[in-house]
C-alpha cells in the first residue's frame, strides 16, 4: 500500500450502533477530501443500506464462485487481482466507492482463497487516502480476510459494563492480528444522555484501563433516519452526531493524506 492509505476499522459490541457511527464517519470524510474506500465487512452488509447501497455483488459471492466453479478459477489467470475486486465496487456518485464484503465461507476450503483476495484488496487500497471499515462484532475476519493491518482501531460502546468489556476484547484481537504494527485505538461512547452517563462511562473505562476520545449524544436525527430508511448521509451539519464525530475526525486528521 502507498504510504498515503489510511485504514481504519470500526469494531465494537452488536448493537451499540457501531453501523451508524460508520456511516457518520462516511460523511465527514466525504467533506475532508481525498479518495475514500468503504468496506462492508458484515455479512449482513448492514453500511450499505444505511448509506443507502445496495450491492449487486458482495465479495463473498466472488470467493464462492471460486471454490465452487473451476471456469471462474481459470477467467482469473493473467489477470491482476486487484482489477478483479475492483470489479466488485459500487462506485457511489456521492464520492466514495463501497465493498461488501457479504457473506462468511461456506463449504470447501478458503484460506487459499482467502489469502489471494486479501492481497487484491490491499493492492486495490493502494488507490485510496482513506479506507474506512465497518467490521462485525469481532474484527478477526477483517485481518483474516480483508487486511493485513489496520492504522486506526474505532471502537464503539455504549455505557454498559458489557459493551465496554467487548470493545476490550475487540481492541486485543485486533493488536493481535495487526503483528507489531502502530496502531491507535480511540474508544467513542455512543447514545450518551446526560452528564451522569458520561460519569458512569467514566468510571467504568478506568477500570477497564480504557481512554476515551470522545461521546456521541443520543441523536434524534439518526433515529428518525434510521426509521423512515432514510440514508445518514443526509444527516444536518447541526446533528449532535456529527458534531461529536466531526471533532474526532478533525483531532486524527482522518480523510487527510499523511
């Protein structure tokens, strides 16, 4: 990858609206500038629909038709990886191009597979200032199938116990497969109410030995949004999510050449 691309992955706990904090973030970075890349790393191709995609072809499909059909195996040969996952984009007219990463493995066996499409993605961000990542619960699939490593590690909770002691595991995971690489980790509490919220979250990151970058206040905006289908890209500059997310974006200098 050229020293210019930037990954950053977004993990933490289902249903902490992680998906809506990457698609918050998808927006900012369009107004930063720069070339950016999507990766929907959930099966379930849960950022695309709220950034209003809807892919025709995920690269689970791809990797399917791989294992299962020779002819596809052969159309390959000569051929740069990279240009075949390329082919896999949705090329937003809003700025940014998406991959889905769809579905996980199915029978037969993919690490094969697996490592040769995890070099033609990392070729293929090559192209890219930034590469933003929605992840599942876990981000071991995205080293596994996706990336070789990522800069920065967004982990999302909400002020629970629970959420907080996930995104740790989340945070270890990803140091583990990121192999000595620098990595940053920012920890952004989500659905935040009061003042007494961010005391409770508080005190429980410090137990944990967590820092947090910053809290996301409850957003009616993101709500109603998400209700009618509406994409958060739509979403007010005055939305309290994207003041709370601009100012994160603004302190990594993310969407910015490095």
């Amino acid at each position: 990858m050229t020293a210019n691309a930037r990954i950053v992955a977004v993990g933490g706990k289902g249903g902490v609206g992680k998906t809506s904090v990457s698609a918050v973030l998808t927006r900012l970075l369009l107004g930063a500038g720069g070339k950016l890349l999507v990766i929907d790393a959930d099966p379930v191709i849960s950022v695309s629909y709220t950034l209003g995609e809807d892919p025709k072809t995920t690269l689970g499909d791809f990797r399917q038709g791989l294992i299962e059909t020779p002819q596809q195996q052969r159309e390959l040969e000569g051929r740069p990886l990279k240009d075949s996952v390329r082919d896999l984009l949705t090329r937003s007219p809003r700025g940014y191009d998406l991959l889905a990463m769809g579905r996980a493995e199915g029978k037969g066996c993919f690490c094969g597979v697996n490592e040769m499409l995890r070099f033609g993605i990392e070729s293929l961000c090559s192209d890219y200032d930034t590469v933003l990542i929605d992840c599942e619960a876990g981000i071991e699939q995205v080293n596994r199938r996706a990336l070789h490593r990522i800069d920065d590690l967004v982990l999302v909770a909400d002020t629970s116990m629970r959420s907080m002691e996930s995104v740790t595991k989340v945070r270890d995971i990803a140091v583990f497969y990121n192999e000595d690489k620098p990595l940053g980790t920012h920890l952004l509490i989500n659905r935040v109410a009061d003042d007494g919220d961010r005391l409770r979250a508080r005190e429980i990151a410090g137990k944990l030995g967590l820092g947090i970058a910053g809290f996301i206040p409850e957003d009616p905006h993101v709500l109603r949004y998400n209700a009618e289908g509406r994409t958060l890209l739509e979403l007010p500059d005055e939305a309290p999510s994207v003041v709370a997310l601009g100012a994160l974006v603004a302190a990594l200098e993310l969407g910015r050449p490095r």
